[in-house]
C-alpha cells in the first residue's frame, strides 16, 4: 500500500480536516530549524549564500518531481 503524503491525495480532498493539537509540535520544530538555518545563511558569504540557495531549490525540485532525474545532469544542464 502506498501512502498518501499530500493533501490533495487524501479521499477527502479538498475538504479535509486536521487537529492544530498535532500540527503544533511540527510546527515548532520546523520553526526551530528555520532559525537555525537562518542563522547558518547568515554566516555566509554572499557567493555561498548563492550557491546554497540553488543547491536547496534543485533538491527540493528533484524530490518533489515525479518523474527520476539524473541528479548531476540536472545540476550541470540548468545551472552551467
């Protein structure tokens, strides 16, 4: 069986509902992290900045497609 990690794949799409109880943990954590991260970019040249911004928005891009993608021949084909 495979699961159902979006909403839009839930069967009661687009009407679904959720408990803030069970969000608020994840939240908080992710909130944590985002200042962490923050923190790291901070200390950052401008150039590294860039190169990490990229480097985030490529894996991001590469996770969230459906379809495989060579992962070096992505990089090198859109940002050579």
């Amino acid at each position: 069986m495979v699961d159902k990690i979006w909403n839009w794949q839930q069967e009661d799409w687009p009407n679904f509902s959720y408990s803030k109880k069970n969000l608020e943990p994840l939240e908080m954590a992710y909130l944590k992290a985002s200042g962490v991260s923050f923190g790291i970019m901070e200390s950052l040249s401008k150039e590294d900045r860039s190169n990490l911004a990229v480097e985030l928005i490529c894996d991001e891009a590469i996770k969230t497609s459906p379809t495989s993608i060579n992962k070096g021949r992505y990089r090198a084909s859109s940002f050579s």
